[in-house]
C-alpha cells in the first residue's frame, strides 16, 4: 500500500469508527449539544504527516545501490580488460624487438663466419702459391697465377673483369681518378693491406681483388654480374 503504514490504517480506521458512531448516535436521538450539529472528529494531520513510505524507499535505495554496484563492477572489468590488451600488445612488441635483435645477431655472426672462411681461404691460397718475385711479368705469367689463386670455377669471371679493368696490366694507372693495378683499385694504396709490394708483384694484387670480389659481392661471378649491369664494380 503506496505511502500509508499499519499505523496510518490504524488512525484512518479509528477516524472512520468515530464518525459512523456520532451519526447514529444522532439518529436515535442522543443529545449532542445546544447546536444539534454532528461534530466529526478527524485524525491528527501530525500523526499522518508521520507516516513514512518505508517499502517505496527501501526499493529504491537497493536499486540505487545495484545499480552502483553493477556500474562499479562494469568499469572494473572494463580497466581489467584494458589493462589485459596493453600487456598483450606490450608483449607482442617485446616478441618482436626480441626477435629483430636476434636476427640481427645471426646475420651478423653469419657475415663475420663468412668473413672468417674468406680470410682463412685467401690465406691458405696464400701459403700454397707463393711465387718467385720477378723484376716484371708477362700477361701469360699474371693469368697464370690468377688461376692458381682464384681457382678455375671462378676465373673466367675474374679474368673478364680485369681485361675491362686493366687489360691485365699490373702496372696500369689511371691518371685521372688514382686507380691502379689489375683489377683498378681505387685508390690504389688499399692493396697495401695484401701486401707491401702491391705496385709490383701481381700476385699481391690478384689477393685484393679476390678478396674484394668476395667480401662485396660473394665472388668474382657475382662482381662481375653486377659490372655488366653498371659498367663498374
């Protein structure tokens, strides 16, 4: 009952008792003072103004109070889920810098192994064609040794390359740009790091080459692939 207590039933009852009880009391002729007016009493408006509307409002605070609840519950998980896809996303990104970090290291540790075998196999071509120095070389005598020290799979390559580049010369220069020797190296003084005679033996010179082709393009037929289509290597 919207509004009214057991009390406020209590009061309207009784308001309503003594009003039927005044009227018949007129009807069979009691006195009812000079006036003959039916007096009808009412209930106090105080005591009615005191009747709470206690189940409307306990209602409604519980669902105020579920529905904070409820909202309080769906922001939490909200953060929780949240916080879940930047941890995911933190942890993906992580995965991949991890990842690129170790390629970069395996290609690193592949080129310097690569770099290694090169050096191991120019120094054993090295001990295994050493050449008696001379005061000057024929063109036969310098293809001669480029076979020896190249190797035949790739000398044809390296051969086309240094007819291009020198004619196989070991003493051409070019006065423009600083290159010297068979294979024009650029400048010249860089075969050094081969050998201290590399104005003068061609064995010195065909070493560098060797060793640029290989470091720079992976072998002779690699460097010469690349000089055909750019007319330099």
């Amino acid at each position: 009952m919207t509004g009214i207590s057991v009390r406020g039933l209590a009061v309207a009852s009784a308001t309503a008792v003594t009003t039927v009880g005044a009227a018949v009391g007129v009807a069979s002729g009691e006195d009812q003072g000079a006036s003959g007016d039916i007096e009808v009493v009412s209930a106090d408006s105080t005591l009615l103004a005191e009747i709470p509307a206690g189940t409307n409002a306990q209602l409604h605070t519980a669902s105020l109070t579920q529905q904070a609840e409820s909202q309080s519950s769906a922001a939490t998980a909200d953060a929780l889920r949240a916080a879940q896809e930047a941890a995911r996303l933190q942890a993906a990104e992580d995965a991949h810098e991890r990842r690129a970090a170790e390629i970069q290291a395996e290609e690193q540790a592949e080129e310097q192994a690569r770099q290694d075998a090169l050096e191991a196999q120019n120094a054993s071509a090295s001990a295994s064609t050493d050449f008696a120095v001379q005061a000057s070389y024929t063109k036969a005598e310098v293809q001669a040794m480029a076979r020896q020290i190249v190797g035949a799979d790739q000398f044809q390559c390296f051969s086309n390359i240094v007819d291009h580049e020198s004619g196989w010369d070991y003493t051409a220069s070019n006065p423009s740009s600083g290159a010297y020797g068979l294979v024009q190296a650029l400048p010249g003084s860089k075969m050094a790091s081969a050998g201290a005679d590399w104005q003068t033996n061609p064995a010195t010179q065909i070493r560098w080459g060797l060793n640029y082709m290989d470091s720079r393009y992976g072998s002779p037929c690699g460097a010469w692939d690349f000089w055909q289509a750019n007319g330099w290597y």
